[in-house]
C-alpha cells in the first residue's frame, strides 16, 4: 500500500514549480510558498510559509537553497522570505530536502538541520547532464551566426556534462575536441573518434569558434586565449571559480556566456521530473 506524504516546497524557480506539480498529480498532498506571482495548478495547495510547514512531514527547499546566505531562492515570492535562525528551528523535526546545502547560512541553528542534498546525489547529477548539455548548445546557437554543424568546437573536461556535449556535438556535425588529463579519459576520447587534447596543451591544440567548459580552474589564461578564433564564443557552464580569465577574455574578444542553473532555464519540467525521482527514492528508502 502506498504512503500518502504531505510536502511542503518553499521556494524556487520553474524546476520547484513542476517538482511541486508532479507530486500532487501523483497523489500526494503538496503545500506550496513563495510562489505568489506564479501560477500553480490546483492540485497544489499555495499557502503561507508557516501553514505549509505546520502541514508537511517533507520540506523540499530549492536548489540553490540561497544565492546570498541571506534569501531563500525564490523568484516568484511576493516578497523576500529571510534564512533566519526561527525558520532553521521550524525545519528541526521535519525531513529536509535541499539543493547545494552549502549555500545555507551558516548558523549554529542551520546547522543542526537536518538535510538531504539531492543535488550531491549521482543519480541527480547523471541525470542532470543532459538538460545543461542541450541548454549550452541553445546558447551557442542562439548566439552565433554559424552553424554548429562544421565548427570547430573544444569541450573543456571530460565529465558527466562533457561526455553528453561531446556526443550531442558530434551529432551535430561539429568538429568535436575534447580536453582531459586523465590518459584513460584521452583514450576514450580518441576511441569516439574526437580529438582528444591534454588538458595542460590545449593552447597548443589549434583555434575554436566554440569552447564548452566544465573545469572548475582556470584553464582558459591569457597565454590560451590568444590563440582562440577572434570571434569565439565560450560558454561557462563550470562553478567557481570558473575556467576562464574574464579580463583576458574581454581584451582578446571572446564572447564569454556564464551559464548557471541552465536545466532550470532549459527544461525545467525535465529538471524538475529528475528532482522528483531522487526525492521519492529517498522517501522510500526512509520508510
């Protein structure tokens, strides 16, 4: 028989909204705040932040929690709903969702909440992979005035998100290079048929109209960026503190296009869909 759950979703951006939406039409009760300038459907219950969580026995907090320390992440509240130190103490006796924990305040009381971060969950992030791949390649399309198909085009780092761009490119038509340090990671690279260059020699790997890049470091200096197409564009889709010299960039004429969040941008119902599976396997799990 399967347990109806009651959940409270503070916050977010469209991700939350579909997350909150794919629950209730599964049958469960969903409360949801911070969402007074966003139409929800009715299956889920908007209400006041204190209702919700006097309600829910799963609270599911956004991802990011807060992109200040300060504020929950919620762009379609009314108003700005303050991290302070009475909200941690509510969250105390309920199971706590969250994504990107790290960015909670970092208060004796947040700290003592108890949270699952579904976004440090593989299942999450292999998941997650396809809709920042699709969304980078909405970006460099959108932002060009040449097609993908027949450009020369280096994915930086040869992880969950490089391996789809590289696949996703080379079906494009592109000319696909990859950068990696690892040799087992290069051979796997070469084995697909795409270039593969070490990381450490990638000023020396030729030019790109576009560069994707998932390394957190700075890869993308001055000495490297020299040697880019006049006209390149570089997506960042990499965390702090990023790939690229932004000065450097700027002076050489490199398009840079920070692209944070993008499965929310992208796809937000598919990104809200793999939020939902990581959650229920975890309400599973703790029953």
């Amino acid at each position: 028989m399967n347990t109806i759950n009651h959940y409270a979703v503070l916050g977010g951006d469209l991700r939350s909204a579909h997350l909150a939406s794919a629950l209730a039409m599964g049958g469960d009760f969903v409360y949801a705040a911070g969402f007074e300038r966003y139409a929800l459907p009715g299956v889920v219950r908007k209400c006041s932040m204190p209702e919700a969580l006097s309600r829910c026995n799963a609270v599911i907090l956004p991802l990011p929690v807060s992109r200040d320390g300060n504020r929950l992440f919620a762009p379609y509240a009314g108003q700005d709903i303050l991290l302070d130190d009475g909200l941690a103490e509510l969250l105390q006796t309920k199971m706590v969702f969250c994504g990107m924990r790290n960015s909670c305040p970092g208060s004796e009381a947040w700290r003592s909440v108890r949270m699952i971060d579904y976004a440090a969950e593989e299942e999450f992030s292999v998941r997650n992979a396809v809709p920042t791949a699709e969304g980078a390649l909405q970006i460099a399309m959108a932002e060009s005035d040449i097609t993908l198909c027949g450009a020369r085009c280096l994915v930086a780092g040869y992880g969950r998100i490089g391996r789809v761009l590289a696949r996703l490119l080379s079906a494009f038509g592109a000319r696909v290079a990859v950068a990696a340090r690892k040799s087992r990671d290069l051979a796997e690279i070469q084995a697909q048929g795409w270039q593969a260059v070490e990381t450490e020699r990638i000023r020396d790997s030729g030019t790109y109209q576009f560069i994707f890049n998932t390394i957190p470091a700075t890869v993308f200096d001055a000495a490297t960026l020299e040697l880019c197409a006049p006209d390149a564009i570089y997506i960042e889709l990499a965390s702090a503190p990023y790939g690229i010299d932004f000065a450097a960039a700027k002076n050489f004429g490199v398009t840079v296009i920070s692209a944070p969040g993008l499965p929310g941008k992208a796809a937000p119902r598919t990104a809200g869909e793999i939020m939902r599976q990581v959650i229920l396997r975890y309400m599973r799990m703790l029953r």
